[in-house]
C-alpha cells in the first residue's frame, strides 16, 4: 500500500480556506461529472441532453447566488465535462456500428477476415461444446463479394485451435458476422462459427517479451504447491488461471479478491520497487521519472494492455502521486483527472463495477485514510495507525458497490487485509523477480518463486480461515432500498470515524465486539426447530438438503457450488456426522459445495449417479471423496436404512440407456431421485429431474403420494405439472439462487402447486427451511 503522507498544514493566517491544499475537491467534482455523463450515455438521446441542461440550470441558480463567477464557471466546466463524455460515448457507438463489418453483420455475411488477436483467448463451456472467446481488432474484411480496409473490434466465438493464438499475433480466419447484443458494449460483431485460425505473422518483440515473462513467472513456481502456483501468476500479473474455486469463493467473503486481478496496487508496488532499486543505483532528481514510466509500461506490457489494466495501472499511478510532499493534494488532483481521462477515453467504463470498485478504494485512501490515521496515531504507533486506516478505509468506500455485486457485506475484509498486507509486498516483488531470474537463471528463479509462494501461502490460509469464521460476512439485499441504507450507513461511519478513532476507550471496546461476534458462534434460540426432519439450506442457486438421521446426524443429499454456504449450514443444523452423501448428478450447482460437507466431519459413504458426466467434475467428486469412496445409487428396488431414515432410490434405473456421456439435459434427466421416510414423514428429492424422466415415473408409481416434494430443477418451467400436482404434497421446496439468470423458479409451476393446496418455500425469499411433523402433516420453520 501507498504511504499517505502528511497533510499539508492546515488553515493559518493569510490562507484561503477554499484553497486548502489537503481538501482540494475541484477535480473531483469534475470527475462526478464525468461519471454522470457516462451514465447517462446509455439513455435516449433526448433524455440524456435535457437531463444535462437541467442539472446545468439548477446548478447555475444554486450555486451563482452563492459563490458569484467561481460557482458559475464550476457548473460550465462539470457541464462541459459530462457533455464531452456523452460526445465521446455517441461517438465510439458510431464507430463501432457504422462501418463495414457492422454492415456485414446486420446482413449475417459469411466472411474471410484478418486481424490482430487484442485479448488473451479463454476457454468457455456450451451446451454446442468446448468454445473459445477472444477478441480481435479486424483489419481486413472481405464477404458479400467485396474487401475492404478497416479498424473494427471483433469478438470470437471459434475452434479450439484459438487458444494457441498469442496476444497480439495477425491471424486469418472465416466465419460468420451477426450483430452483438448492445453497440454500446465497444464491439462491431461477433464472428461465431470461426474454424481454426491461420497465423500471418507472430506478435510484436513487446508482445513476446511479455509472454515470456508471464511463462516464467509460472516456471518460477512450478515446483510449489497448488494455491502457491495459481496465486503468484494472479498477484504479479493478474493471471489466475487454475485458482482453486473455493479459494476464490473465501477471497470474496474476506475482501481479499482485489488481490487475484490486476489493481493500482500492483503497479503501485513494483513502480515502487523500481524506484527503490533506482535510488540504490544513484538515480536521483527528474531521472527517476522516465525510470517509473518504464516500470509502467513494462507492467502494462505483462499484465495486458486490457480496459481494466489501463485502469488499474492509472488508479496506480494515482497512488504514487501519494508519496513525496504534497502527496495528498496530488492524489486528490491525479485522481481526479484519471477518472475525467478514462471516461473522456472509454466511456463505458461508467458502468464496470470494477472501475468503480478502483476510483472509490483510490478516493477512500486519498481523502479518509489521512484523518482517520491521524486519529489513531493519538494512541498508536503511527505505523501501525497508518496500516489500519488504508485497508478500513478502502474497504468502506468500496462497500456498497461490493454488497451490489455479492449480496454480502465482509466483517472480517479489514482484519484480513491488514494481516495478509505484509506479504503481499514481498509476493509481489519476489514473484516478479522470479519470472525475470528465470529468465536467465531457473535455479535462482525458483529460489526466489519459493520465497513468493511462502508469502502467498499465507495469504491463502488467511483467507480460508477467514472465510470459515462463523460470521465472516453477512448477507445483504441488492435491491435499492437495501443498497441505500447501507450507502447511508458507510458515510455516517466515514463522517463519525475520526471522533471514534480518536479515544482508545471507545475503539477498543467496538473493535473487541467486532471480534467476538466474528469470530465466535452466536447461539441461535430456536433454530434448528425442535423435531425437525428435513433441512433445505440456502446456498444460492443450487441444491443442498438435510435428512436428520438421528441427533447430531444427517444424510446429505446435494452439496450445492459454495463449500462455505454447506457447511455454515450444517454447523447451524448442528450436524456432526454425516453416514451418507447423496450426489443426484455432476453439475456443479449441485456438487462444488462436497468440501463443505467433508470438512471436520465424519462421513460414511457419497453415492452419486451413474451417468459420469461432466468428467472434470466427476474427477474431482473423487479426489475430494478420498477414502471415503464414491459409488453409484443402489439399485431402484433397494432400499437402504440410515438412522432414523429409510432411503427407497426410484430413478435412474438399472441399465439405463443415459449411462453415457451428453449434454446438460442428459444429465438432469439421469439424476438420483430418491423417496425418503423419516418419523413418518414421506420425501420425494428430484434433483434436475427433467420431464421425460418425470413422465417415465409417473407411469411406473401412478399411486405414489408423498409430504414433501423438492420441486425439480430449482422450479425449472420444464415440467411435468400434471405429475407434481398428482402427489398430494403438503410442502413444496425450492432451493433457489436470489436474482438468478435462469428464470428461476417458474410462476407457473408455483401457482399450479399452490392451487392443489402445497405451501411453497423457496430459497430465495425464505433463507434456510426446515421441515418439522406437525399432528397428520407437516409444517414449515423458515430462518
């Protein structure tokens, strides 16, 4: 992290308070009116100029009265401001669907094309197969019997065969142009169906030297292992190919995501590095400042010259301007000006969640940090003062926009961030200098790879500890209402800070409340409800119930994606072993979470499905289960006892044809569907159950009636209503993702279910079920 400097004196004899140079708000009010402008780029032509005349006349009668010429050349420059982004915006929308290639695509032309390959290739899975997307800037297009000579960014949908096609390198390629889903995204057509590409000439020295390095810094920690491989590329260079998805998902609950993408404080730190190596070699004065503009270049060069690295790269720049004299006058300024130049630059940069999540942590740091250090270092070593306030006040700016993307608000972000913050420097350093040692030297690359991987082991186990703390984040709405009281309740912290900073007798005892509640189990009076007998856990768009087997016992059926989500719930439910874990079939929606599910418990068996398909997730079920095995279902006309719990498997049959590789269908439809009874009670678990499947069922037990059904596919429209409602369920569950891109569940299916008298539960509005016998039925218990 940057140092932040002193402020600079304050307001003394002969000073205009307006000139202050630690609060300094010009540029910064000019960059909201950048940002301003790029959001209402998006809208209606005529809408977004009479927005931007109005807010000119308000501005002019508020502010002119007030503050005379001063006031009214502010409003004319904010105003001009957010004019020349919605110009800049109008105009790249123009460019991009007014030229040849866009023409061949609103024609959906068959087309030979040539281009440069602008973005690193990524494998994407569809249900059509294994797809590559990249992009590529077109320079040459021929189709509809004519070629021309162009400068369009292209998107690719291809074969395989792209992903040996280095950034940067031209290619030659065919397909077929069709219109993107929204101009404003910077894209002239996708060109879908593209076969293996021909390479016209490799990429430029630069691109190569990069590519060289980046290879190198992963050969420098080849030899480590998993997490420690994956996470130097991703600290270094923002290269996180082969991160362990549950790493990834305790990253986000601990705030510590920023650390696997490329961020200001990247550059902040090996600028920072080379500065200091320059001033051991004697540089001084106005040389250091080509020796950081090479540093900056180089970075660019190694992390891609991407949308998001330029950002990166320029919030870190702004970081810089914090050190030396004046520093934060200088970062306010800079700050200021990067976000009036990327948006001038890219407008739509207006609207990614990650340049926001840059500008706020920046201002957070720049304009908070310094008073709240301050406050502190009443009481505390400056030093450590200074590491407190960096990391809190970022993470509080960023806040509301995180809790928009994830639903959750991080208690432990500014904890976690503060304990990993010492290695992150010397992971960062150490990695880099790995990669370029090795270059000439492996052994002392690999030396110097192994001192980066001990600093990110670290910070890996400081966040898969983090993320297992009983209440490492909490759940938050993203609705407006939500996101605007905690909007409000992040500035009244930010306003309130520096008086309850200032006192150790009143940030002790909070920071002590903080810690207990993080970090200790709270009781839950009441939960789980006495006798309950089925659990349905939230855990996002995905399935994961709960069968209690006896006390402290419970058969498992589906572990949903999040590891973490599982086993906070079995912690709740209060189950200590699990004789039984019942996979209905590969997706990950389904069986990411199993770690969960294992993690200090003990398990008996898992059963699975016998249709092995995806085989990635198949392998790793296997390597997760270890010795505890997996195995397919027993037969449908074997019934098997688990405690308190008779299990009857009715699906998939013996032999069944789908006992093959297929698609996403194939493997719903071979799901394991079981009949459960316990204390009476009589459960029908569908996992994703598709209707073909569903039909066979209802032909094969036309009397089978049940208590509770877990609606198939999370609520899927693709059903069998006739059937479901032929059940006679009292209670209907739905373990369903909030806001999900599926449609999920279908109002349909519901109010055909409600109308044959079942009380609906879903995870989505309800949270965590369970499901508790209550005289001849049931009833529902929702946390």
């Amino acid at each position: 992290m940057p140092r932040i400097d002193d402020p600079d004196p304050g307001v003394g004899p002969g000073t205009d308070p307006g000139t202050d140079p630690g609060a300094d708000l010009r540029m910064p009010f000019l960059a909201v009116a950048a940002w301003a402008g790029g959001l209402l780029a998006v809208a209606p032509r005529g809408v977004c100029l009479a927005v931007v005349a109005g807010s000119a006349v308000v501005g002019l009668l508020v502010a002119g009265p007030r503050r005379g010429r001063g006031g009214v050349a502010a409003v004319l420059a904010a105003t001009v401001v957010g004019l020349a982004v919605v110009a800049s915006a109008w105009v790249r929308v123009e460019a991009t669907s007014h030229n040849p290639v866009a023409d061949l695509a609103r024609e959906r032309a068959a087309v030979e094309l040539v281009g440069v390959v602008s973005s690193d290739p990524r494998a994407v899975a569809s249900r059509f197969g294994d797809q590559v997307v990249v992009r590529l800037s077109v320079r040459e297009v021929a189709g509809r019997g004519e070629r021309h000579r162009v400068r369009a960014p292209v998107v690719v949908l291809g074969d395989p065969a792209w992903l040996r096609q280095p950034l940067g390198a031209t290619v030659a390629a065919t397909g077929r142009l069709v219109e993107p889903d929204d101009p404003r995204d910077g894209v002239s057509a996708l060109l879908t169906g593209a076969g293996p590409p021909t390479r016209v000439a490799p990429p430029d020295v630069w691109w190569r030297g990069a590519a060289a390095v980046r290879a190198s810094i992963r050969d420098a920690v080849a030899h480590r292992p998993d997490d420690q491989r994956a996470l130097v590329p991703a600290l270094v260079t923002g290269d996180d190919a082969g991160l362990d998805p549950a790493l990834e998902d305790a990253f986000r609950t601990t705030g510590l995501t920023h650390l696997t993408a490329v961020s200001g404080t990247n550059l902040t730190l090996v600028v920072g590095f080379l500065l200091v190596l320059a001033r051991w070699c004697r540089v001084r004065g106005r040389w250091l400042v080509p020796v950081a503009g090479l540093g900056i270049i180089g970075f660019l060069l190694v992390a891609r010259a991407e949308p998001s690295v330029l950002r990166a790269a320029t919030m870190g720049t702004v970081g810089l301007l914090a050190l030396g004299s004046n520093g934060r006058l200088r970062a306010t300024r800079g700050l200021g000006v990067a976000v009036v130049v990327l948006l001038l630059v890219q407008p739509a940069l207006a609207t990614s969640a990650g340049f926001a999540l840059s500008a706020l942590a920046t201002a957070g740091i720049v304009l908070l940090a310094p008073g709240w250090r301050d406050a502190m270092a009443r009481w505390l070593p400056r030093w450590l003062a200074e590491a407190v306030a960096v990391p809190a006040a970022a993470q509080v700016a960023c806040t509301p926009v995180v809790a928009a993307l994830s639903g959750q608000v991080s208690i432990v972000a500014v904890l976690a961030n503060l304990v990993v913050a010492p290695a992150v420097g010397p992971a960062t350093v150490l990695g880099l200098g790995g990669g370029l040692v090795a270059l000439v030297s492996a052994p002392l690359g690999r030396l110097l790879g192994t001192g980066a991987g001990w600093c990110v082991g670290w910070i890996a186990a400081v966040a898969r500890r983090g993320a297992e703390l009983p209440l490492a984040a909490v759940e938050w709405g993203t609705g407006a209402t939500a996101l605007v009281v905690l909007t409000a309740a992040c500035v009244a912290l930010a306003a309130a800070a520096p008086w309850l900073l200032r006192s150790a007798r009143r940030t002790v005892p909070l920071v002590a409340v903080l810690v207990l509640v993080t970090t200790v189990r709270l009781p839950t009076p009441g939960w789980p409800a006495e006798g309950w007998v089925l659990a349905m856990c939230d855990v996002g768009q995905g399935d994961a119930l709960v069968i209690r087997a006896g006390p402290g016992s419970g058969v498992v059926v589906d572990a949903g994606p999040d590891p973490g989500a599982i086993d906070r719930c079995l912690d709740d439910l209060g189950i200590e072993q699990v004789p039984l874990v019942v996979l209905t079939h590969f997706h990950a929606d389904h069986v990411d979470g199993l770690p969960g599910v294992l993690d200090d418990r003990v398990v008996g068996a898992v059963w699975t499905t016998s249709l092995l398909d995806p085989p990635d997730a198949v392998d790793e079920v296997v390597a997760e289960s270890g010795e505890v095995g997996v195995v397919p279902t027993l037969p449908a006309t074997t019934a098997t006892t688990v405690g308190d719990v008779t299990l009857q498997p009715v699906w998939p049959p013996s032999g069944d044809p789908r006992a093959g590789p297929g698609d996403g269908s194939t493997a719903n439809d071979a799901s394991v569907v079981l009949v459960a009874e316990v204390r009476g009670v009589r459960i029908l678990l569908t996992g994703d159950l598709e209707p073909p499947g569903q039909a066979v069922l209802a032909r094969e037990l036309p009397s089978l009636q049940v208590d509770v059904l877990k609606v198939p596919h999370h609520g899927s429209r693709y059903q069998d209503v006739g059937w479901l409602t032929s059940l006679g369920a009292d209670v209907a569950l739905v373990p369903v993702g909030e806001d999900n891109d599926y449609g999920h569940p279908n109002a349909g299916v519901l109010a055909a279910l409600e109308e044959v008298g079942a009380e609906v539960a879903r995870t989505d509005l309800d949270g965590t079920v369970v499901v508790v016998p209550d005289g001849d039925g049931v009833r529902l218990v929702r946390r």
